[in-house]
C-alpha cells in the first residue's frame, strides 16, 4: 500500500519525487565518501584541501538545502527558444522601457547562469538575455558531440533573433568570452559592442612574440607559465573527457573537489560562502552536465585574426591571467581598459556593481 501511495505520488508530482530521490541518493554518496590519504591532504598549493572538503561534504549531506535554491532558479524569467537544430533555454528579464538596451551575459566553466545572479537587479533598464550555454547547468540535454563554441555562436545568435532582437552588447568572460568574440566576427551588424572580462585564451597558443609589443610578447610568456603549472585541468578536460565524466559524475566528493578547487583559487578572498558553494556544484551534480561541460574544451576553436567591434575590457586583480592592455589591442578594438582593485574570474558574482558599471561603458560606446 505504501508503494503503492508513493508510486501516485511520484506520478501527480513527479519533478518533487526526481527531486526528493536525487538528494537522498546524493546524501548517501556523500556520507559513503570513501577519504583518500594524499602527503600533501591540507597544501592547497596541491589542490583543495582536505579538511576544508570534508567540511564542505558534512554540509551537503547534513544541512544544506538544494530545494530552496532550486526554487530560487526557477522562479527566473526562463524561456526556452529554438536555435541552431536545437532549443536554447535562457533567462530574459525584460526591462519596463520597451526601447532599452540589450545585453546578453555569457558565462563560463565551471560555472553557469548564476554566475550573473548578482547583476540582475542592477539591469532594469536593460532587456537581459542569459543562455545557459549548451551542456552545462540547466540547459537542454546535449545529445550530439560537435558542439564548440564556434556552434554555440551560431546557436546563441539564432536565439537573439528569434527572441526579436537585432542589435545588442554582449558581456562575458572564459568560455563566454570566447563566445561572444565569435559571435562579434560573425555578426558585426548584431553586436554593437563588447563587453569582457578576458579574450580567448586560445589566442594566447598562435600568437607571435615577433609582432607583439614587449610587455604583450612577455604575457605569452607568464600564460605559458600558467598553463604549465595550474593547467593540467585543460589537458584532461580537452583529451580524455570521457574518463574524467565518468570518475566526476559519479562521486559528489570527486566532483565538488574538482569545482570548488576553481571558485575558491580563481576568485577574490571570501567571495562564496559554504552554501553558494554546494549550490553552484549541485547545479552540476542535479543536471548531470560536468561530462557535457567539457565540450568547449574538445571541440576545436576557429578565432578571427582580429575583432573590430568597440570593446571594454574589465581587468580583476584575482583573474586567473590578466591580459595587459598591448596583448588585448593585437585582436581587439579595445576602446576603454579598466583595472578593478578587487574581484577575480566570476566579477560578475564578486563584484557586481563595478561589473554592471562596466556593462553601461559597453553599451554606451555601442550607441
């Protein structure tokens, strides 16, 4: 009888049953965690710390929760348009002022659309548009491979036009960023100007230190650095995605590691709290997107020599490899190059205001 009563249940209300299931399962997961011993457990020079993780687990199992934040996510202004043979779901927040200014906020790995949670209130007098890219959080299942970000341009662009949108400014960092340069090269009648935290790092791999400026041709040599020593993410991520997929889609402690690790070291001091923290991997874990989130990572880029749209690029002290002003004018109209004093690789989370300051300096230069 019993069964049979949750078995109605889950039909009546089933996306509360899926819901209720996946945090018990995760629960169970987390406290079976099997603690691995390691020489350096606590130096976080050698990745996330031990103690701090299993902190972080203790809360997750015991303590945090995911329904309240869930509910918050969905009580976003979601619209799912269909784009590029595929559907798109994004966040539109229409501003009051049917004339104003659009802006569509591109996000990163390995994060997702809340990584612009904190600037949506402060765009009211803009119309937003937020895609959550193909194959990360809260996006539609992605079922085929081939999907770079050259595709997800194309996808992303189909979607604005579809949502009646002709001219906007686009705003992103990583994986976005990347984005929204090729959609810029693409459509340079659509983008009236852009907005970034970073250019594609991609360029960094075939740009010649013969023709750079000095101080531009010594940033290859500090990225060069960079990738060496804190890159090893990218070469597994990129060469053997299925076998990480597999070890991270199916252990919490695994995944939450491997996340956490990059919020906290790629961010200023403090910027997440415990449970922002669990929220931004349980996007990750609730989907089932981290296999799918490397597609970026696989799937080759085709970069333009150089992008002539207006550009702001917003410099944060904590960034992961900040460009100097030199390297970013080889491939970019870069018209205003401001330096924060605080915030690192998610500003838009971190620092809100500065970051949606920077936001009016795009628009403002897209007239």
């Amino acid at each position: 009888m019993a069964a049979a009563f949750r078995k109605v249940m889950c039909t009546s209300i089933h996306i509360m049953c899926i819901v209720v299931h996946m945090m018990n399962d995760l629960r169970g997961r987390i406290r079976r965690t099997r603690r691995v011993a390691a020489p350096w457990s606590d130096d976080t020079r050698r990745g996330i710390g031990a103690t701090h993780l299993d902190q972080l687990l203790e809360r997750w199992a015991d303590g945090y929760d995911w329904g309240v934040h869930e509910r918050r996510i969905a009580e976003f202004p979601w619209v799912t348009v269909g784009a590029g043979g595929t559907e798109l779901r994004v966040i539109h927040q229409r501003s009051a002022d049917p004339g104003a200014p659009v802006v569509v906020l591109l996000h990163g790995w390995p994060d997702s659309v809340l990584r612009f949670e904190r600037v949506l209130p402060l765009l009211a007098d803009m119309h937003v548009v937020v895609p959550a890219l193909p194959g990360f959080p809260f996006a539609a299942p992605l079922t085929t491979s081939g999907m770079s970000a050259n595709r997800i341009a194309g996808i992303v662009a189909d979607s604005l036009a579809e949502l009646g949108y002709s001219r906007y400014t686009l705003s992103g960092g990583d994986v976005g960023g990347t984005v929204a340069e090729l959609l810029a090269a693409e459509h340079p009648d659509r983008v009236a100007a852009l907005h970034l935290t970073n250019i594609a790092p991609q360029r960094a791999l075939t740009a010649d230190p013969a023709k750079l400026a000095p101080d531009a041709a010594a940033y290859l040599g500090r990225s060069a650095q960079w990738f060496r020593t804190e890159g090893g993410y990218i070469a597994e991520q990129s060469t053997r995605p299925n076998t990480l997929a597999v070890a991270l889609g199916d252990s919490p402690a695994g995944l939450a590691a491997w996340i956490v690790e990059k919020l906290e070291s790629w961010s200023d001091e403090s910027a997440f709290t415990p449970d922002e923290l669990l929220t931004w991997v349980t996007a990750y874990w609730a989907t089932g997107t981290i296999g799918t989130s490397f597609t970026t990572y696989v799937e080759p880029v085709v970069l333009p020599d150089r992008i002539d749209t207006p550009t702001v690029l917003s410099v944060f002290p904590h960034d992961i490899k900040p460009e100097p002003r030199s390297y970013a004018e080889a491939f970019l109209n870069i018209r205003e190059y401001v330096e924060h004093p605080a915030g690192g690789h998610f500003a838009a989370w971190e620092q809100p205001e500065a970051y949606v300051d920077d936001i009016h300096r795009a628009v403002n230069l897209g007239g």
